[in-house]
C-alpha cells in the first residue's frame, strides 16, 4: 500500500487530558496566565529603567526595528526565522518534541523553545486544537480556549526571552477561523469564486479577522492564490478560479478584509499570499509532484493572480512547497527573489511552506544537511522557515553557516527586519495580550455573512421546464450520501486538517467529534417546507418518490485536503450515480445537489432535471440550497472554472473513425487537466467557465469602450443589462479581451474584469468596467520567453458573450 507522506503532517493523537488539569489551570489563572480578563502584560519592559526605543510605540516603525536588531544577538535573530508547531510547547515531556497533542503550554518547554532556542513564531498545524482551559469543563477547542492558550505562551515569552520580544502565532483560516469548532464558516475558495463577489471575499476576510485578532493567532496563512487548473489536484478548492483575472480580485479583496478589518481588538492580522509559485499545476495532479512550466505560462498566467494579492498589501507569501522546472521553490532564487522581490516589489516575509527547508536535504537531496538546506532556502529569500520541529537544530545549522560564510550577516539583518516590521505592525509589541472573555463571541460572528455568500456561492446549471424553484409546500423527498452531512459541505481545513472528524471523514485523524453548529441541507429545506421527508437509502427514496412532488438528492465528495483529496478522474462514485438512475427512473423531477470541492463526472447527473453546484459551502450552504430550491434566492452563482464532461466519447480513429480496439471512452479523461479555450484546443466541456442559470433573463447590449490608450492606460468597457424575465435577480456579466493578431499565442479570450449588476423586472442599469491594459501583457520572444511581460501594441477587441456576441474595438499604442 502506498505510504502518504502526509500522515505525520498536522497529525494531532488523541491525547489524554492531564488528570491534574484543573489544578494546573486554576494556578494559571491565580499567576494571571490564563485569564478572561488579561489584556494587556506589564512583561515588555525596560530592566534599565529609561525605555528603549523599541518599546517606545510612538517611535516610527523603521526606528524601532533598527534599535532592536542593534540589541540582538545571533541567536535572538535566528530565532526570528524559525516557526515551531505548538504542540512542540504542549509537549507533556520535557523533550518538546511532540508532533501534536491536546495539552496546556508545559513551562518546560516554554523555557526551552522561547528563551533557549529564542524562537519568534508558533504554527497550529492543520489539525492541533488546545484542550478545555475555562475550567466550564466541554471539548475544549472553543475561541476562548485558543485565547488562552496564546496567552499563556505569548506572556511566557515576552516575560522570560531577554528583549521581551513576542512571538508571532500562525494558522491557516482558509475559510474563517476553521478551528474553534464553533465559528462559521464560508464556502471553501472555489464557492466563493463563483459568487464573482469581491464584497463577499472581502467580508470573508473581515469576520475572519474578527475571530484571529480576538484569539491573538493573527499571522493567517490565506489566501490560495494557485489557479484551478487540474481538477485531479486534491487543493482545488482552495483556489477561487481558473483564470487569474478573477482569482486575483478574489484575493486582493480577502486580503483588505483580512488586513484592515475593523476587529474592535487593537491586534491587525497579516494575510498571506499562497502558494508561491505554481504550485497548483503539478505534472500529474499528485500534491507536491513536480511543476514543469514553461516561462511563459509561469509569468503571463500563474504570476497575476499572486500578484493581485501581493498589490493589495498582503504582509507574507509562503512558498510552493513542490518543484518548478527542476528546482525546489524553496530553493529558488529566481522564484523568490528575481519574481517575487525585484519584478513584483514584494516588500513583506516569506515563509516556506511546512517542513520544507528540512526537506531540501531530505526529500529533494539538493542539499547534504540542515545547514545546507538552511543556507540554500535563506540564500534563495525565504525569511522564516516553518520548520516545523526542533528549533535547537535551526539555531546549529544557522549559526554554523554565518560562521563560515554560507549565509552573510547582512542577510540574516534583512530577514530578521522584516519580522520584526511585520510584529511591530501587527501591534504586537504594544497590545501583545488579548482579552480571552471576548474571544467566543468574536470567533461565533458573521453568520449572517456567511449565509450570504454560500448563497451568492449556488450555482444553477440545469432546470429543466423550470422545475425549479419548487414550491415552499410541495411534497420533496430528500436524499443521498451529503443531505444530512456538515462534515461533507465543509471540506477540509474545517476543524481538523482532512476535515471535521465525523461520518465520511477519510482519514483516521482528528479531535473529538466536534461537528460545526449550521445547517445540512435536509435541515434548511425541512425549516422551509413541512412536508419535507427524508429517505436513508436507494430503496426508501425510489419507494417515496412515488408519492413525492420532487426529489432532492445530494452527492459528491467526502471532505479532504493535501494528498488525500487528489483524484485521477473526479467523478461522482457509481453507487451515487446509481441512486440518481434509480430516481430519474421513477420519472419524477430529480433535483441533484453536487457538494463538491471541484467539477466530477457526473454520469446520470447530467440529465437531471434540476442541477445545482453548492460546492463545500460549509456551515450555512443547507440553508443556502434551501433558499435557491423554493426561491427565497434567485441563484446567481456562475462557474470559476470549466466543468468537463463525462459522457462516452466514441473512441475511434480520429480520422477515419474506425472502431478503437479500446471501446468508448469516457470523456472525463480526455478532458483533464484543464484544457481551456486555447486556439486549437478542440474542448468542449459539459460547462464553459462563468456558466450558470437564473429563474429571470438578462439582455446585454450597447457594448463600447475606450477607443485609444497607451500601454500604461485603462481601458473602460460600457454596456447596459437589462432584467428580460419576471423575477428580480443579480446577472454577472465577464468581460473577455480579444486580441485578433498576436506575436505570441494568447487565449482567445481574455477575462479582465467582470460586473455584478443587481436587477428588478423589467429594470435595465448602464454599467462600466474599467482594467488596466498591463493586464494584457505577454512574455515576449519565441525562443527563451525569459523577458518581462510586455503589452502588445495594436487592435484588440473587448468581448461580452462565449462565443462573443457583443464586441468592441481598441487599440494600444
Ligand atoms: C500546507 C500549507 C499550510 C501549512 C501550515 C502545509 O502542509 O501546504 O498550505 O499553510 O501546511 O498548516
């Protein structure tokens, strides 16, 4: 059997509660470490009497760094570059080793972590939850408990380390602060893509904000700014979209949300920009196989999206964890210095991805040892390495390269400035404490937000004589393998790494089983309908679909997450696609509800009469489904990505058609990855990008746009959208570029820019989208494409419609 190298990645044991945790806790509480009502520590202070300027929080930032760095020692500043999983600190031994657990900050390793090894930064791996410390007694794992578990490790830390330095606390909140167990979550990046909503995105990015600053684990490792283009790929749910243009407003919006949120808590949280760069486009769709991209594809089509984050201010970027044409990227010199530094202006820290400094000695072998990897990774521009685990061999390794030279001082001074800008920045010098009372009810907030985005999330791809919406007293039988599961329309990075531990969960992994307060599908269309029932099985559904107006079924993926998630042929699994078969064959409406990280083959599912794509659309998506089905909500959700088709290709000689000894092929294969509308390319998926249906009509009409503009310009496309149909409602209208002649192979069709226009009956609205021309920009030459994307002068063409059916001309000069 194949062994995963991901088992021992976030892996948290079920550990055992320390029998005298009460005991320990109430002396926490009485030395004020563990406290509701801590809010700030007298820690950070001057032993010398007068305060030093760092400590002086009127003092400039720049100011107060420099001041600091000149009162550093070598392992005070190596220590900024390192991050440790906290488990380490919760170690019950005094080895500080563990590699997950469920524990209180153990003083030990405190003093062994943050004052020995001087280490500036904690990880809570994917899956690492603190345990019960209220003394209220439950699961632990609330807001308060991750309150104050930071706490008590960063008062540790302030009050023992030599310059009362704080330490920086990360984690991913991929789609709000996924570990409290009782925080509501939005849907996963992909869902989100298809609201076509930077709003949405945006307030995302707010009520996660929210819940970090109020828990003090304010270095959130979002967003996923890879692009969705392998839907084999086991993250593709992390991503907003397959076209940078969207994926890069997506991210620009998380990250002012994230970063400037008004939290009510004086901490400010840092995003960060993921996973840079490539790493989304393996050559197999396997997690962390090799990317081999062609310089052009790299930089005209993978860079923007990133970029688009970056420009929005985003604090950090993580490395890609894989390999881009032969070099591991965290090793990558031209990757994350030539790219990221010098052409795209990256200011903030980067971070390598877990464990993937260690790794160039050991799993990439481009490196004979720590002190090798270290020099190769810090060399190449990674700042902090999230190492994840024994922090004393970081300190030897360093220290033993600036000894001889591998790594210049001048080197480890910028990584080290950069850390401590983004502490001083992030408050975490002057307010390092928060106020753990307040911590549960700032994680439980934005529901409501949350509601609105898993609903502005459903798309609509099928409706068949309109069958849908269905009406609020019909008679609806509900089924299927994810009608009744949180666990399934959340996905992975949902309490637990691979997903919330409970029915369906693929793996072995996880807390107790604390499953998310929020609403499954058969819950929210039971709350609209009365006669809504429920069948268990294939034999109970057929048996009640007799007597029943409609059925509802729900299927497709059980959560998941790196590694485990990846697919060689997404596809809803035979035994679901027998259900749907078995209901479309008692010849009643079958309305199939996909919740889903990504498009599957569909099978029977493709002729069903209504078709939804919820996607993992987490705590509130059974609500939101409800919602579209009896049409409280018009859908107005529209595909990120292009959703391929798995209906039976004849397979046969391509030119004469003779029969293909191999028989029909499903044309799901033929149609991964993705191939996109290239010239040439022949694709046709089941549904093209930006796909999706509503209960009312839109006309678009009178396309213009600016008629002349340098390479430095914007361009302003005008166009008006009526409302055609009875029923109010929101029609996204994709603007595309067409460049009729180019020196260079380009798309035929260009996203640029996109308008959400909100309509009643009958109502029509004149709307502008305006994109700057650097959008256009191509690597140029036909030999090394080595050089700078530059844009084209000449005609172009902007286009609304695919294939286009409003078109305007501009032209570059
Ligand atoms: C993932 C990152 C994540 C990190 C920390 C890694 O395995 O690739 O996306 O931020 O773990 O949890």
């Amino acid at each position: 059997m194949k062994q995963f190298p991901y088992v021992s990645r976030h892996a948290t044991r079920l550990g055992h509660k320390a029998p005298l945790l009460a005991a320990i806790v109430a002396i926490l509480l009485a030395a004020g470490l563990v406290s509701s009502s801590l809010t700030r520590t007298p820690a950070v202070a001057s032993t010398s009497g007068s305060t030093p300027a760092y400590l002086d929080s009127s003092a400039p930032v720049q100011a107060r760094v420099a001041d600091l760095l000149g009162r550093m020692t070598l392992p005070e500043k190596i220590g900024q570059m390192v991050q440790i999983e906290q488990s380490q600190v919760t170690d019950t031994s005094s080895n500080c080793t563990s590699q997950g657990g469920f524990n209180l900050p153990n003083p030990v390793c405190e003093q062994k972590i943050f004052v020995n090894d001087n280490v500036g930064s904690i990880l809570a791996g994917g899956s690492d939850v603190p345990i019960d410390t209220t003394g209220k007694g439950g699961p632990g794992n609330t807001g308060e408990d991750w309150a104050n578990e930071y706490n008590t490790m960063q008062s540790y830390a302030i009050s023992h380390s030599r310059l009362h330095i704080p330490v920086i606390f990360g984690v991913d909140a991929v789609h709000g602060f996924g570990h409290p167990f009782q925080a509501p979550l939005f849907p996963q990046s992909i869902g989100m893509g298809a609201t076509w909503d930077p709003s949405a995105a945006q307030a995302g990015g707010q009520v996660t904000a929210s819940a970090l600053a109020a828990t003090g684990w304010n270095w959130d490792f979002a967003p996923v700014q890879d692009i969705a283009r392998d839907n084999r790929w086991g993250r593709y749910y992390e991503t907003w979209s397959e076209e940078p243009a969207l994926a890069a407003a997506m991210g620009a919006a998380n990250v002012a949300g994230l970063q400037t949120a008004n939290t009510g808590s004086p901490l400010k949280v840092t995003a960060t920009v993921k996973h840079f760069a490539g790493y989304s486009e393996s050559i197999n769709g396997h997690d962390r196989v090799q990317a081999e991209l062609p310089l052009r594809y790299l930089q005209d089509t993978f860079l923007p999206s990133y970029a688009g984050a970056i420009d929005a201010g985003a604090g950090t970027v993580m490395v890609d964890s894989g390999s881009v044409n032969g070099i591991p990227a965290t090793a990558s010199h031209y990757l994350l210095t030539t790219l990221l530094r010098d052409r795209m202006g990256f200011k903030g820290v980067v971070i390598s991805d877990y464990g993937d400094v260690p790794a160039l000695a050991t799993t990439y072998h481009v490196a004979a040892d720590l002190a090798g990897a270290a020099a190769l990774a810090i060399n190449a521009g990674v700042d902090v390495a999230m190492l994840p685990f024994n922090a004393d061999q970081w300190q030897t390794a360093v220290q033993q390269d600036v000894a001889n030279g591998s790594i210049s001082s001048n080197r480890i001074n910028q990584a080290v400035s950069r850390v401590l800008t983004l502490k001083f920045q992030l408050g975490l010098f002057d307010h390092p404490m928060v106020d753990a009372g307040k911590a549960d009810a700032a994680v439980d907030s934005g529901r409501d937000v949350t509601l609105k985005a898993a609903q502005e999330s459903i798309t609509l791809l099928r409706n068949q004589k309109n069958v849908l919406p269905l009406s609020p007293s019909a008679h609806i039988v509900v089924t299927g393998p994810s009608a009744d599961s949180m666990t399934n329309q959340l996905g992975g990075w949902s309490v637990a790494w691979q997903g919330v531990f409970g029915s369906g969960h693929v793996c072995c992994m996880g807390p107790p089983n604390q499953i998310p307060p929020g609403t499954t599908v058969l819950k929210g269309l039971q709350a609209g309908d009365p006669n809504v029932t429920y069948a268990a099985d294939q034999q109970a559904a057929v048996n009640d679909a007799t007597s029943a107006d409609a059925v509802v079924v729900a299927v497709g993926e059980k959560a998941y997450a790196e590694g485990l998630g990846d697919n060689p042929a997404p596809a809803l699994p035979d035994d679901q696609k027998a259900l749907i078969s078995a209901l479309e064959a008692t010849g009643k409406p079958v309305i199939v509800v996909v919740i889903a990280g990504r498009p599957l083959g569909l099978g029977p599912a493709e002729n069903a009469a209504g078709l939804l794509m919820a996607y993992q659309g987490s705590t509130e998506a059974g609500a939101a489904v409800a919602d579209v089905i009896f049409g409280k909500v018009n859908p107005s959700g529209k595909l990120p990505v292009t959703w391929p088709s798995d209906a039976a290709t004849p397979g046969g000689d391509f030119n004469t058609g003779a029969p293909s000894p191999l028989g029909d092929q499903p044309k799901v294969f033929d149609q991964l990855p993705y191939t996109g509308s290239g010239p040439g390319s022949g694709y046709n998926p089941l549904y093209p990008f930006a796909y999706g249906l509503s209960y009312t009509t839109f006309a678009t009409s009178g396309l213009s746009a600016t008629s002349g503009v340098s390479r430095n310009g914007k361009v302003t496309a005008t166009f008006t959208v009526k409302n055609t149909g009875g029923k109010a409602g929101t029609d996204i209208v994709p603007l595309y570029v067409h460049q009729p002649v180019s020196l260079v192979l380009v798309p035929s069709q260009r996203l640029v820019g996109f308008a959400r226009v909100t309509l009643d009956p009958g109502q029509s609205k004149t709307v502008q989208v305006t994109f700057p021309v650097s959008e256009l920009a191509v690597t140029p030459g036909d030999i090394d494409g080595t050089s700078p994307p530059q844009v084209e002068t000449g005609a172009y063409q902007v286009q609304i419609g695919t294939p286009a059916t409003l078109t305007a001309d501009f032209t570059i000069h």
